[in-house]
C-alpha cells in the first residue's frame, strides 16, 4: 500500500492520541485553553494566528490549508516552549486529517543519526522512547526529549518518516573552523553565493546578539558560514525526504499515474515538514531561501510559533522591529512566554550555547 493510501489507517489511530491539554487555536480568554508555559497567558494576542503578508488574523483551519497546499513546510519553534511542540504536533494530526503523509524532519537530529534512527522505526512497534534512545537525545544538548516526544509521537501514529536533517558535526565543526571549505563542500552548500548586503548585515548582527555582544567581530563570517551551512543542510534533507521529483516516490508515481506533468508534479503535494527554530523559517534567509535554489518553484509554507512580548500589543508589531516591514514568514502564531529569565543568562548555562 502507498505511504498516500495508509493515511485513512493511520487516521484513527492519529486522532486517538490527540492530547486533551494540548490548546486551542485561540487563546485569551477562550475557555477550556490550558496552556503548559505560564507567562503572559492573558495577553490579548495569545492563540492568535496571522497571516504576514496580507497583515490579518486567520483561523488555525485557514493556517492548516495553506500548510497542506505547499510543498514543504516549515513550523519554526522557541525551542523551550512546551506549547509550540504542542502545537506542532497538533499541526501534524491536522495535516494527517487532510489526507497529507508528509515526511517529518528535524533540526535537532543531526545526519549521523539516521541509520540509527532508521533501524528503531524498523522495529515492529516503533515509539517515542525508542527515537531518544536510538538518537542518543541526552548527549545532544536540546532540551529535555520529553518536550519534543508529542511530535515524534502524532508522526509515528500517522505511520511518517522521520528525517535527521542537520549537519552532522563533523562539518559543523568543519564551517566553525578558519580553514578553507573544500569547493565541493562550498557547492553543496551554496557557500558561494554572495548574500545582499542587508541580509548579511542583518544575519551578522543577530547572530551577534544571539551570542549576548560577546564575540568579537572577526568570529562573524564563520558564523554566518555555519548558519548559511545549517540552512542549506536542512533544505537539502527536506528535498532528499521527497524523492527525486520534490515527491514521496508513491505519490510521485500516483500523480504520473493521473497525467501530471513534470513540472507539476515537482511542485504539488506537501511532501516533507520541517521543526525547526524560528530564525531557520525565515524566508529572506533561513531554510525558504536555500530551497529556492535547491528547487525553484517550490512551494513553501513558513509558520514561526512565536511568544508574546510583555510590552508589544499590536499584532506584528514585534516581526516589524525585528524584521522590517518585508514579511520574513508566511504565518505567526502567537503563545504564552515559558520563561522570563534573561536569554544570555540561560545561553550561559545551555551546553548548546547560542542557538
């Protein structure tokens, strides 16, 4: 049976596991809403979801269509938010429903991992416990698997690949270094391409505060090489995680089978999903901008969950100081802060350091 064909099966079971406390579309003073992250839970934009570009409010139903009508889509996260994993996974059953079997792939695993990743999903009954064991989770420096375990679990449910997407670290390590990249390496990653002045500009000084002014400026152009790096990696594992045409290969073979062309079907179907950090959903210069020149005229659709500020009420008030007026992501949606702690406190204390 294709992967297409086993979505009604998995259904059932994808919807049996849907959490009671994972919350509502719209927050505030919406009944019922049971929030995990407990700052600024009555802000009057949580739970609130907009659209960038046409700067209005829409319906979680209207954010999960134009998720299920793009090629790849990407939900970009605060990575220690309970409640974008949440929605994240909520997002996934959504998609199940609309008879979507997208491949799944995350940032947090890194390339090195899919064999043993693959071998636990070989197992007759895969689960959430067997992926943090296979991936070796603890060592990685995320946050805590359990934040993350009702993702893998709405994916296993609906019968989804998983995907380790980023680079592995040895390359990593490799982009972070003074030495010159070897030109195939350059290539593969679309290193040399030159960015447009203000995105560079832009992406050095946010990596510059992503790291609390604590660097000093001759560390940037690695940076940037290393997060330019991570982008195109990710991309690339969304493209691999489609099939040659940007396809699963059954639904690639199905539409053949219906008379779409080449072109149409290198373009159509929500073939893989990306989680993600926000700042990698970005479209002038995250994960959007790398699949742009892996695969031109893809269709893709970037969500940031993003939490609310204390001081900012205006919806995208806060995307506009941060971004500029030019829409940097398709959808935003808004939820409750999981800390108030200071950020370069918390990096200091964080094996990861700056993401």
């Amino acid at each position: 049976m294709s992967r297409a064909g086993l979505v009604g099966a998995a259904l059932a079971v994808a919807l049996a596991c849907t959490r009671g406390e994972t919350p509502p579309a719209h927050g505030g003073g919406h009944p019922g809403v049971a929030w995990r992250s407990r700052l600024e839970r009555d802000h009057q934009l949580v739970g609130r979801i907009y659209d960038v570009a046409q700067r209005k409010e829409v319906s979680e139903g209207e954010l999960v269509d134009a998720l299920a009508g793009a090629r790849f889509a990407i939900l970009g996260e605060h990575h220690e938010n309970e409640d974008h994993h949440l929605l994240q996974a909520r997002l996934l059953r959504a998609l199940v429903a609309r008879g979507r079997a997208p491949a799944v792939a995350f940032e947090m695993l890194t390339r090195d991992v899919q064999p043993a990743l693959d071998a636990a999903l070989a197992a007759p009954a895969p689960n959430a416990e067997a992926v943090r064991v296979a991936t070796a989770w603890e060592t990685s420096g995320w946050p805590p698997f359990a934040l993350y375990a009702p993702i893998f679990e709405a994916a296993l449910a609906a019968g989804l690949p998983l995907v380790a997407a980023d680079l592995a670290p040895a390359e990593r390590r490799q982009l972070g270094s003074d030495e010159s990249l070897p030109a195939p390496l350059r290539a593969r990653l679309g290193l040399d391409e030159q960015l447009p002045a203000e995105v560079q500009r832009g992406l050095e000084q946010d990596l510059l505060a992503a790291h609390c002014d604590e660097l000093p400026a001759s560390a940037l152009p690695r940076l940037v090489r290393v997060q330019r790096g991570r982008d195109a990696e990710l991309a690339q594992a969304l493209l691999d995680a489609a099939g040659a045409d940007g396809l699963p290969a059954d639904s690639a073979d199905e539409s053949a089978e219906l008379g779409a062309s080449a072109e149409e079907r290198a373009t159509s179907g929500l073939a893989a999903v990306l989680v993600a950090g926000a700042e990698h959903a970005r479209r002038d210069r995250g994960v959007p901008r790398a699949l742009a020149r892996l695969a031109p005229g893809a269709a893709v659709t970037s969500l940031a969950l993003l939490e609310v500020s204390p001081d900012v009420r205006a919806p995208l008030a806060d995307v506009d100081a941060r971004a500029g007026a030019e829409p940097v992501f398709d959808y935003v949606w808004y939820t409750p802060r999981a800390s108030d702690e200071d950020y370069c406190e918390r990096m200091k204390r964080s094996p990861r350091g700056a993401p």
